[in-house]
C-alpha cells in the first residue's frame, strides 16, 4: 500500500513543467514575466532545464543592459594622488620619490553580491549534467551558452553560494530586472537537495516538502486572484477574537486568502488553502468527509467575524485543495455562510486552471 508521501508526490509528479513555471511567477509576484519567457523555454522537459534557460535569457538581457556596479573601497600604489593617501606606506616605500602613492579610493566595479550570485549559478548549471533541455544535443548546447556567461563575467568572483547570501539582498525600484533571475537563483540554490526520486529531480525537490508546496500553492492563488480580480481587495488577513472579557490567550487568526469587493455590498470570501495526500478523511465505517480541522478552521474565521457588519454575517468560505486522488467541488450552508470544498487539477492545461480559479469566486 502506498504511502502518504508516496501518493503525494504521484499526485505532483502529474504537473507539466509549464505549469509549475507559472506558478512560481505568480508566486514570487513576477506575474507580469508570464509573457516573456520565449516559447523554446517553455519547451523543456524538465523545471532544472527551465529555469536554467530563463536565466539564461535574464542574464543577456542585463548585460546587454550592462550589469549594475557598485562603489568599491581599494588600496593601491597609483600614479600622483587618488583618494585618501596612506603616507605611512608612501613614507616606508619611498613612493613619492618616484611619483607615486598608495591610496585608498572608491571605484565602480561590477564585483557585487548580486553579480557573484548570478555567475555562480551559472557556472553550477554550466556544470550539472541533470540540466536537460528539449534533447540532448539541445541539452549540450544550452550547458555550452551557459559556460560562455560566466566567461563573459571574468571580473565577478565565484562563490561557494549559502542562504546567508540571498538573506542579505536589498532590491530597490530600478533593480526589476534583476528581480526575477535572482528569485530562480535562490530557488535552483534550494533545489540542490538530494533526491533519490527518478524523473525531473528539481520538480520533484520543489513538491516533495508538503509545507513548501502548501505556501508555494497559498502565494500562487493569493497573487492570481489580485491579478485577475479587479475591483476586489485581496490579500491575507489579520481577524481579532470577539472577546468581552480581553483574555490575551487566544491563538492568532490569519487567514490565507481574503477577497473582498470594494463596492456595496462589500461581499467577502475567505479562502483557505489546503495540501495533504488526500483531501478527505475516511471515517470508522469508511464514510469520506471533509478534514474536520479544515472545516473548523474556516468556521471560526467566518463566525467570529459577525459582529463586525452584515457583510462579515453573509461572508462566504473556501477550502481550496491540489486535486490529488479525485475532483472535489462541494457546498454547504451554515448559519448564513456558504462554504465551499473543492479541487483545481495543476496537471492540467493551464487556460483550466485560470478558469477553475476564475469560477471558484
């Protein structure tokens, strides 16, 4: 019999690669890329071989753009005066005599963290053989382009990359362009865990973890659905207990999801989002129901919220799962809330899943 995590990642191993592209766009907020990525990337068997060509194709568009520098502070003998003069070192060397000085200056150099991130992870993808493309000769050729990259950025170091680099990154306002190739770089970064599975390594490194998956999947919807609905006001929330006596012990709520209309009358739909291997529970007498915690969950988000106005009394709920072992779309009416339990297939056409998305509010 199979596993839970046997099932769970029979269930993943079932989306396309294109799919799981576009889900981490959405995720990342990168939506707007959706567009960009040439049909030849689109094309590859594998997420490794994906995201590996879309860095590639970010990494020639900044230097054709030229990548950014930064000011660098460096100590060296020059000719007259630059910067600050180190005279004991001038003195001791007997510098000036020859018209020259050691001097401490700033200077633009294009050795920044963000650069070493990215010549690092090309030179790691130039050299992994698990980076396949369309075929092999396809495969061959990319790793070669890949190569030629980090050729290209001699003046950047390569580094032995960690979480503490991606930690410490600071993207402003003109940095968009790099927004998107360093969100694949530390994604390939987390990726490189061992995997004992067969087929597509990375895809299944990004699916095997349920708790990854889950957020993964809550980013994905949350930032779909502020994309697509317009005239809604989406995003996570904060719900406060409705407590008389102010105890200061109740758990925090935060939902994962909530869309609220900006026009009257204000209808709002709490959604939660939900990842296991199987959707429902099975019960003593092997009757299937909704995971009662779920439920629960939901129920409290919506009761707890009454006093709050007729919208937050009439408000509606949504448990929202990855289709694994079968479709699910069911409804119940509880006290005024309309709660919903359903399915959307990540394995198939991505129009299905928009319009899955789209019909679920």
């Amino acid at each position: 019999m199979a596993t839970a995590a046997q099932l769970r990642a029979e269930a993943l191993a079932r989306i396309p690669v294109r799919n799981a592209w576009r889900m981490l766009l959405y995720a990342w907020d990168l939506a707007a890329w959706r567009g960009h990525v040439s049909a030849e990337a689109e094309s590859s068997t594998t997420l490794l071989g994906l995201l590996a060509r879309v860095l590639e194709d970010c990494t020639r568009q900044l230097m054709h753009r030229q990548l950014t520098r930064a000011h660098t502070q460096r100590s060296a003998v020059v000719r007259g005066i630059r910067g600050r003069v180190d005279f004991g070192a001038s003195l001791t060397r007997l510098q000036f005599e020859a018209g020259r000085a050691t001097c401490e200056f700033s200077e633009l150099d294009i050795d920044t963290p963000r650069n070493r991130i990215l010549r690092s992870t090309l030179h790691s993808l130039a050299r992994d053989p698990r980076v396949e493309h369309s075929d092999a000769r396809a495969s061959d050729q990319l790793r070669s382009r890949l190569a030629r990259l980090v050729e290209a950025m001699a003046g950047v170091r390569l580094n032995r990359l960690s979480s503490s680099d991606f930690s410490c990154l600071q993207l402003g306002r003109n940095d968009r362009d790099y927004a998107l190739p360093l969100a694949i770089c530390e994604l390939i970064h987390r990726l490189e865990l061992p995997s004992e599975a067969s087929g597509d390594h990375a895809l299944v490194a990004l699916c095997r973890d349920e708790i990854r998956f889950e957020r993964l999947f809550e980013a994905f919807v949350r930032n779909f659905y502020r994309l697509h609905l317009t005239g809604h006001a989406v995003g996570s929330e904060v719900l406060d207990w409705d407590d008389q006596l102010s105890c200061g012990l109740a758990p925090a709520m935060r939902t994962d999801i909530t869309i609220t209309e900006r026009a009257p009358p204000h209808r709002r739909l709490v959604i939660e989002t939900k990842f296991s291997s199987t959707t429902l529970s099975v019960g003593r007498h092997g009757a299937e129901r909704l995971k009662s915690h779920n439920l629960y969950q939901l129920y409290a988000y919506l009761r707890t919220q009454e006093h709050r106005g007729e919208s937050f009394r009439t408000a509606s709920g949504l448990l929202l799962y990855p289709k694994t072992s079968h479709d699910l779309d069911t409804e119940m009416l509880v006290q005024g809330h309309r709660i919903r339990a359903a399915t959307v297939d990540l394995g198939s056409d991505w129009e299905a899943v928009e319009s899955k998305l789209l019909e679920l509010t």
